[in-house]
C-alpha cells in the first residue's frame, strides 16, 4: 500500500504518433496524432477519468499507460519508474503493481480456460521469471478463491469456464484476475459500458468497494460521464488527442469552461428538463 | 376489416414468440399488447434479452428461421402474421421500415450508398436507375448529410459512424413509410453525434406524420424523444405509461430498480448506487410467473405461479376522454403489471 499524497503514475508530455499507410509506393507516408503533449498526474488511492469521444485518444492513453506500447515522446513514470526506460524482465515484474480492465467482457476472457487460470494468469508472468519462485497449486488455487470472494464470486466458479457465466460476473472475473497481484493501479477502459444498467451498479459498487479496502487507485476511461462523475477525484477530457480541461470532477461537471466539456455535458440525454 | 379513421396504424395484439433454442423451444415473447397511431412515438426500454428487439423483428416479419408467432400485429387492420413472404416484402421498406443499432453492418460494404438507397426505390416504386439516383440525392439532402452530392459515389466505409446512421435512416424513409422502428439507433455513436442523430429522427418523424417505435436501454434519451414508454422486462411488458407519468411515478420494482442503478450526474464521487439483486434471467431460466420475481423485495407467492395482470394505476391528471369512443382511452393510461404496486407506493 503506498502512502497518501504519493504520486502514483506521472504522465509527463506524452504524444504517440501512428503512421498510416501509404497511399502509393513513392508517397510519403502519413501520420496519425493519436495524442499530443499529455500530461497528469495521479495521486495513490485517487481515481482518474479520462472523457472524450470516440478517436479523441483514450485508449492510446489507457495503453501507454499500461506499458503495451511505447509514446513516441514524452515520458510515462509509475512509482517513480520510467517504464519505457525499465529492462523487458523488470518491467514484467513491476506489471504486477498495474493491471488492466477491458470494456469486454466477452472478448477479454479465453473461453477455452478455466476461471482458475483466467484468473492466476498475471501470477505467472509476474512472480515465477523473476524471483524464480514458483507458487504451488494450492497456493495458486487460494489466491484465485480469495481474489473471487473479493469480487462476489464463489470458490466453485474456478471450475467452470466463462461461457457459464453472464456479462456482469465475467466482468467480475476480469477485476479478479486485475486484482490478484495485489496492483496499486487498475486502468479500466469503458468497463460497464458493455453491461445493463441494473448490472452495471452492481459492478460500480463493487468497485468502489475495492478502491476503499485496497486503497487502489482506478484510472478510468468512459464516455459516461455521470459514470466518471461518481467514479473519480480527477478528469481530463480529451480532443483530438490534447487535453482541452482538466480539474477535480466537481469542478467540471459543475463549472465546464471548455466549449468541447460544455457540448459533451449538453448532450446528456434526458437533462433538458 | 376496412381502415378508418378508428383502425390503429400498428395493433399488436397478445403477441407470443416462440424461439428454437439449445434447450428446447422457449418462450421469447409472452403475450405483448400495444396500439400506436400515426404520429404516435412509442418507446420500448429494457435490459438485454428481455424482447425489445425481438417485438420489432416480430412485426418486421424477420424472425430467425423455425420462430413461432401468436397473436396478431395489424398494420392498418391487415394483420401480418397471416401474410405471405411475398406481400410482407412488398410492405416491409413501403408501409414500414427499421434502422439498426450498427450503421456498418447494417449497410452492404460493396455498394455505393447511393445505389443501397435507391435499392428500395427501383424494387417498391418501379423507378428506373436515374430517377433513384436522383432521389437518392434529395433523401441524403433531406437527412442532411454534408456534400450529399459528392457522397453519392462514396461507400460506406468512407463515412464516419453518424454520417453512415444518416444514410440508413435515407433509406428507411426514401418509400415514405407509415411507421419507423429505430432499435438502438444510436448507441454505437458519440454522445454529441448521438444528440444530431436523434434530433434528426424526431424531425423527420413529426414532418411525415410517422409513427416511431424507438427501442433503447436509455432512460434519459426516452425522455428526450418520445411520448410514451413500455418497460420490458423476461419478454413480457412489466409497465406502460406516458413518459412523463413514469418519470413522475413508477409503479412496478422493476422500473423503480432500474430508475435508481442509473448513475446521475452529480451524484456525491463514491456513493452507492441502488442495485437490483441478482442478474437477469437467461430464457431458460425464466420463472413460471412473474419475470422479475426472483430479484423482487416485494415478491409474493403468487408471483411465482402466474403471471400478474395488467392493473390501471389512476394517474392523478392524465385520463384524457377520448373524444371519438367516449371512453377514457386506454393507450394514455398508465398501467403496470404487478399486485403489489400499492403497497410498494404506501412504502415509499
């Protein structure tokens, strides 16, 4: 557990760029400014939102800060670490301390595995390369139990295999698995937004729930902004990949100043009345 | 029975769809009932799974193969379950028409769009290649797409998501038909893309005089876009009511359960929400009775064996006489199906 006030995650000026293909054989390739210059920083146990629509960068962001690609500048420190300065073994190890939730539920899960190795996967990259240390298959096996009863599962449900669950659950076993190494940080990409409302409050409580016992800190990307509302301490809303505002949720849920934050809160279905 | 002026323009009347599942052949509609007039908007909310798109499918006439249907959908006192393929094709894209939720693969990738538009065109009103064309323009003018004219010879992957919800709706409406189904028209879109769509649809709605049968999960966009609503919940109609009555009271622990899980905005950061227990039923494990009654605080014995009738909850404000019978008329009446709802209001 981190003490409070610590800087968890500092996102120093990144931008990512991606080339597009080229449209004949002697043309010059293309570019995609997927983000430009974005910068925050999350404090332990707080909770980020990042807004914008479709295209607007969030999951680049999401992904870079997860370490699944490299900025093309700018630098991405977690804990203190650069992680695209971190050796490919140290960086699988400190992997443990930020793990991913997936809009999903169905894509994110292999229906070929059981939950039990749904669910210990991350243990196995994390903790047997380096130390060398291997868990035996009980340890395995409580761990797995532990992380389900966290997430309102059951022991019996290592069993059996995703298909044999509904949206709402195979959503808890994708949290499970991001908690079983104990991360400091959960990046959540759209996490409820596949799931139905009555399930979707299900999984939000569960999740703050775990945030207050785990002192974990979420960074969140949604389109729902009444999600983000209630899920976090800070926002940056995106365009075009740059940061158009940025502030405390409160702040801007209540006081938008940007134009773009203005035009996205107005399109709130159901708040003309 | 000859269309008058008292003939509902769509009457769905205990419509029951029978479904060929891996578990047998199940119950997927449970006897749903409503009327809408031209220029009506009626809205269908509920979770997955609960009949929202299979009610539209049933009244298009394009349920998967080896479905059974009950009932009887009337669309102007002709009542389709009876039809042959070949007359329901002639009034499928003429007398009615639908939008899909996903613009892409709703659209045919390989042709341009200003032949997947004229496509009905040629097909229902004889139009020769040229004319259509030429109609194909003035309906993607009408629906407001940016450079229509340029657009013509574009595909679809050339278009963004709204633009390409934009050309679907050109081609619901190019044989001006009589009522539009629009299921989750808009969910696959950006929120501000979402608004434009929306608006559009409305407009074009009220100009022709259609009746719109909008399918959501979206509480806050029924509220926006129609006049009345019916919750749906394990493939029977659990409330119905005008909208603004149901935004005013809901009566059935459903409706009042999925009100309260909504996030809203300005909700205090980190405060519960409500839940509904439970998950939602998958088709094989519906109860016998009520739908809902495995996740229902309110639950009676009753509820588990038969299915709950239909009971008039006498809103305050909102019997209108219909002038015609001289009757309260029925389609303004709020009503839920559920036993219990009295108490439920004495307890809250």
């Amino acid at each position: 557990m981190k003490s409070s006030h610590q800087v968890l995650l500092d996102v120093q000026l990144v931008s990512q760029q991606y080339a597009l293909p080229k449209p004949s054989l002697f043309a010059k390739a293309g570019h995609i400014q997927a983000l430009k210059d974005v910068s925050f920083q999350l404090t332990a146990g707080k909770s980020m939102g990042i807004v914008g629509e479709s295209g607007s960068g969030k999951s680049t962001l999401a992904r870079l800060v997860m370490a699944l690609e490299k900025p093309t500048q700018g630098k991405v420190f977690f804990d203190g670490k650069d992680l695209n300065a971190l050796p490919q073994d140290q960086l699988r190890l400190a992997r443990s301390d930020f793990q991913m939730v997936f809009q999903d539920p169905y894509g994110s899960l292999d229906p070929r595995q059981k939950v039990l190795s749904i669910v210990t996967e991350p243990l196995h990259s994390t903790l047997s390369s380096g130390s060398g240390q291997l868990l035996s298959t009980q340890d395995l096996k409580d761990r797995a139990t532990f992380a389900l009863t966290e997430v309102g599962l059951r022991a019996s449900d290592l069993d059996k295999y995703p298909h044999e669950f509904s949206g709402g659950q195979r959503q808890r076993i994708a949290i499970a698995r991001a908690l079983i190494t104990r991360p400091s940080l959960i990046v959540a990409d759209e996490p409820v937004s596949a799931l139905d409302v009555s399930v979707q409050a299900q999984v939000l409580n569960l999740m703050m729930d775990l945030q207050d016992r785990f002192a974990l800190s979420y960074l969140f990307v949604s389109h729902d902004l009444a999600v983000i509302n209630l899920m976090c301490d800070d926002v940056i809303v995106l365009q075009h990949g740059q940061v158009v505002e940025a502030g405390s949720a409160d702040e801007i849920f209540q006081r938008p100043q940007h134009p773009y934050t203005q035009a996205l809160l107005a399109a709130i279905p159901g708040l003309s009345q | 029975m000859t269309p008058s002026n008292t003939t509902p323009l769509l009457s769905v009347r205990n419509l029951r769809v029978g479904l060929q599942t891996s578990h047998g052949q199940l119950e997927a509609l449970r006897g749903v009932d409503f009327e809408m007039q031209r220029g009506d908007t009626l809205g269908l909310i509920g979770e997955s799974g609960c009949g929202k798109s299979l009610t539209a499918l049933a009244i298009m006439g394009l349920l998967p193969e080896r479905a059974t249907v009950s009932g009887s959908i009337a669309l102007n006192g002709t009542d389709l379950t009876q039809l042959s393929d070949e007359a329901l094709c002639t009034l499928r894209g003429t007398r009615m028409a639908m939008i899909f939720q996903e613009p892409m693969t709703a659209l045919n990738p390989l042709h341009p769009i200003w032949k997947q538009i004229a496509e009905p065109l040629q097909l229902h009103q004889g139009m020769d290649l040229v004319a259509a064309k030429a109609r194909a323009l003035e309906l993607l003018e009408r629906v407001q797409l940016p450079r229509a004219r340029e657009r013509l010879d574009n595909y679809p992957h050339q278009l963004s998501g709204g633009q390409r919800q934009r050309v679907m709706i050109s081609i619901a409406l190019a044989c001006q038909p009589d009522i539009l189904i629009a299921d989750e028209p808009t969910t696959a879109l950006d929120v501000t893309v979402q608004k434009e769509v929306l608006a559009l649809i409305r407009q074009l709605v009220t100009e022709d005089g259609m009746g719109l049968l909008l399918i959501s999960h979206d509480l806050g966009l029924m509220r926006d876009q129609v006049e009345r609503v019916m919750v749906m919940y394990g493939g029977a109609v659990v409330e119905s009511a005008p909208i603004k009555a149901l935004f005013g009271m809901r009566a059935h622990p459903y409706t009042q359960g999925l009100f309260a899980a909504r996030p809203k905005l300005g909700l205090k950061r980190g405060t519960r929400l409500q839940t509904i227990a439970g998950n939602v039923p998958e088709i094989f494990n519906w109860p016998q009775g009520c739908a809902f009654a495995d996740r229902c605080a309110y639950v009676q014995d009753n509820c588990r064996q038969t299915v709950p009738q239909l009971e008039l909850v006498p809103d305050k404000a909102d019997v209108i006489e219909d002038k015609v019978a001289d009757k309260p008329k029925r389609v303004d009446a709020h009503w839920v199906r559920c036993p219990e709802w009295q108490q439920l209001e004495a307890s809250a």
